[in-house]
C-alpha cells in the first residue's frame, strides 16, 4: 500500500486528510496522463450520498478539464456502476468517490482501469508522487480544455442492465432492502420493482449526513427486524457504495457473505457454471464453510484479506465466483467487482429456481462460533515469528483437529496481532484466543 491509496482507494476524513485540493491534483493528473496521446480523455465519475462527495466531484472534474481531459458526471450512483459504464462507454477510467461503510464525515476516491478493475498500481504510484511534487502539469488552454458532461443516462444503463439479468418474475414476493442511505437508495428499488416484487424500504433517504447511520449491511438489526415485523420472504442489506450484500432470511437469520458463496457456488455448480468446480474465498471466512463444501465436493481457495486479492486470483486462475464473509461477492460471468444488488438478484434467481426459501438454501452450512482479539505488540513480525508464539499456535490446532481453526495474522494497518479462532462453542473460542493473547503479550515484557 502507498502513502495515500490502500487496498481500496485514497481514504480519510473529508477535507482533514482527504481535501478538496488532494481530488483537484488527482483531477489535473488523470485529465493529464490519459490525454497524452493528444486527444482528450474520457473520465466517468460517480458518487456515494455524503456531503462532502460534491465537493469531492467537482474538485475532480476541475482538475481533469483543465488538464484537458473530458469528466462524465454519472451523479449519484454505485462504485459497481461506475465499473460497468467504464468498461461498456470506452472510459480511459473511471472514478468512485465514496468511503464505502466508514461514516458520513470520511470519504474516498476509488480510481478504476478501462476494463472497470481496480487501477494498476504503477499509476497510482505516479499520483502519489505527483500529489508530493512541487512540479505543476501544463495547463490546457483554447478548445484543448475538456468539458463536464451529464452522464445520467449512463446510470441509467446500468439500471436497465440489472433488470434484464431477472430470470424469473418477482411478484408475490415481498422483499425488505435496507440502502444505508447511500448509493443504492433509489437503483436498488426501482430494479425490484420492475422485476415485480413489493418493496419494503429502509436507509433510502439520504441527507448527506446519515450514509451507514445505523442501517446498511453493517447494521442489519433495523432490516432484520422489519422483516420479523412484516413476514417478508428475504431482506437485503448493502453498504454505502452498494458493492456489498448481506441478507436475512425469513425466520431473521443473518446470512453472511460465506453463506451466499455456499448458495450460489451449490447452484453454479448444478448449472455447470461454477468454473473449474472452484470458488475464491479469503482466510477470514468461517471453518463452517469450508466444511460445508468439502461435502458438496466443491474446491475452494484462501486468498488474503480484500476483494482486490479475490478478484486477482478468480482472473489468474478463470474461476467464476469468489468473495468475502462481509459480502463483497463477485461473479466474473456478470461483473468484475462486487455488487451488492446484482448479488440480491443472484439471490433471488436461486430461491424462485430452486422454489426454496433462504433459510431451507443454507441447509447444510454450520457457521462455527468465531471470536477475534487485537493484541497490540511493538513488532508484528517478531511477535508472530517467534518460537513461543509459533508452538503455542501449534498446539492449539492440534487441540481443535478438525473441529475448528486457529488464524493469527498481522494487521495491515496498525501495530497488532490479530488472532481469531474458530470451534464448536464460544467458552472454546473465548478459552483458547485468552492463551493464544497471553503468549503474545509475555512475548513483549
């Protein structure tokens, strides 16, 4: 990770560590670097429902329009949309401006390739080195200026793309969608409904203050209690940029991101669409899920923390479907980043196919009870490497066999020792992480 842009994207609070001067530079930046060959670049933007996202957009497109560059404003819209104009529109690239589940007051600009991946690296160390240069672009000047462009109808597309992919009609079913007052507020409602089904709403009301106020898929009790409350069939849950799922079943159930992989690698597999008989998943999904597929005789890989590490292997390898416990799904056939209501739609697809509820779906998937512990050290490396620590690892997964797993990993973010566990009862979880958190501790005195 860069100074400025980590695993997804440049991140901090709105003009503190994030500033309006920061998305200018970038601006001036891509306008510059993708107008190189002489004609002007076509940049698309899109953004989350924060206050400062405006801000943050024109500040953007100011920077590309002077560096000669044309910006596409898509308004209001999903970090997945933008990924699918970019790459439909002939975009040299495409710009999410959101903070995801952070906060209202943080925000982030999320820089995507041609083909609506996450941008290479190398560009994005070019953008930090510029944004700590003293060296300005040259300005354009007389019709080499770009212009800003009304790109609505871009959004649009994409809206009218996620109602063609509906399979089956969704009347009589009535569905809860929980939209974190962010970007999904109104794409997501107005796709069910054209599928058919009758809608129940929360979280769609923005006010540039309350994105992932106490809603969204990072607090789903609101949507888990108005789907007890009206006897809803299924309740999805997105996030503030929408490129994530939760749901809960019609008993109040919340199934996670691990139980949509179980539910649609099962029913890509039956289709003979699960390529390679594989699904990409990363070392935080629960043990359940391993075990759950180990018996539907479905391979399964472990990648790294992050959807930037899903989507990497499923492109290296030609896998179909990959994700996160959180609900970053991707499935390469539709899209090639997660998008939270293109996954309540798979969803969807699977219960009217399989004519089965979601909570009959997730028969056959035991999540094991997981608790997890931050223990702050001084050096991750040494605290991890060392011998004490190591056999102490050893011993409590030969204590677990094959009823649970130990995960020990540094944080890529602050100076801490992760260390989560997985078994078959809390007391088991909670009795083992004690030991494994006091070895470590010893290990610093």
């Amino acid at each position: 990770m860069g100074k400025y842009f980590g695993t997804d994207g440049f991140r901090g609070e709105a003009n503190v560590s994030l500033t309006a001067d920061h998305a200018f530079k970038i601006g001036r930046f891509l306008g510059s670097y993708f107008s190189s060959n002489g004609q002007n670049s076509k940049i698309v933007i899109g953004k989350d429902t924060r206050r400062s996202s405006y801000m943050l957009e024109y500040a953007l497109a100011a920077g590309i329009t002077a560096s000669g560059g044309d910006a596409y404003l898509l308004h209001v819209t999903t970090t997945p949309s933008v990924s699918f104009v970019t790459r439909t529109d002939d975009f040299c690239c495409g710009v999410m401006i959101s903070a995801s589940h952070n906060p209202y007051y943080d925000n982030g600009i999320k820089l995507l390739n041609s083909n609506g991946e996450k941008m290479e690296q190398s560009v994005l160390d070019q953008i930090e080195a510029y944004l700590d240069d003293d060296h300005e672009l040259p300005l354009a000047q007389k019709d080499k200026i770009g212009k800003t462009v009304d790109y609505v109808a871009g959004r649009n597309r994409y809206v009218g793309y996620l109602i063609s992919l509906g399979k089956f009609s969704f009347k009589n079913m009535r569905v809860g969608l929980d939209c974190a007052n962010g970007a999904a507020w109104n794409i997501a409602r107005t796709v069910f409904e054209a599928l058919g089904a009758k809608v129940y709403l929360i979280g769609a009301d923005p006010d540039g203050l309350n994105i992932n106020r106490d809603v969204g898929s990072t607090h789903i009790e609101k949507l888990r209690e108005m789907v007890l409350r009206e006897q809803l069939d299924v309740g999805f849950a997105f996030d503030g940029d929408a490129d994530r799922c939760l749901c809960v079943d019609e008993k109040g159930n919340i199934i996670s991101g691990d139980h949509i992989l179980y539910i649609l690698g099962k029913y890509m597999k039956e289709n003979d669409t699960l390529k390679n008989n594989t699904i990409v998943t990363t070392i935080m999904s629960n043990f359940g899920l391993y075990k759950a597929l180990d018996e539907a005789d479905i391979r399964y890989t472990k990648t790294k923390v992050g959807d930037k590490y899903v989507y990497e292997d499923m492109v290296q390898n030609g896998y179909s479907l990959g994700g996160e416990q959180s609900g970053h799904i991707i499935v390469s056939k539709y899209a090639n980043t997660g998008d939270g209501v293109l996954t309540s739609l798979l969803m969807m697809e699977v219960m009217l196919a399989k004519k089965q509820s979601l909570n009959e779906l997730c028969r056959g998937l035991t999540i094991y009870p997981q608790r997890m512990r931050n223990v702050y050290v001084t050096d991750k490396k040494a605290a991890q490497a060392h011998p004490a620590v190591c056999r102490a690892i050893e011993k409590a997964s030969l204590q677990l066999g094959n009823s649970g797993r130990v995960l020990v990993r540094e944080s890529g973010t602050e100076p801490v020792i992760r260390v989560m566990v997985e078994a078959q009862s809390i007391a088991e979880c909670e009795s083992i992480v004690d030991q494994l958190s006091s070895v470590i501790l010893e290990q610093e005195q």
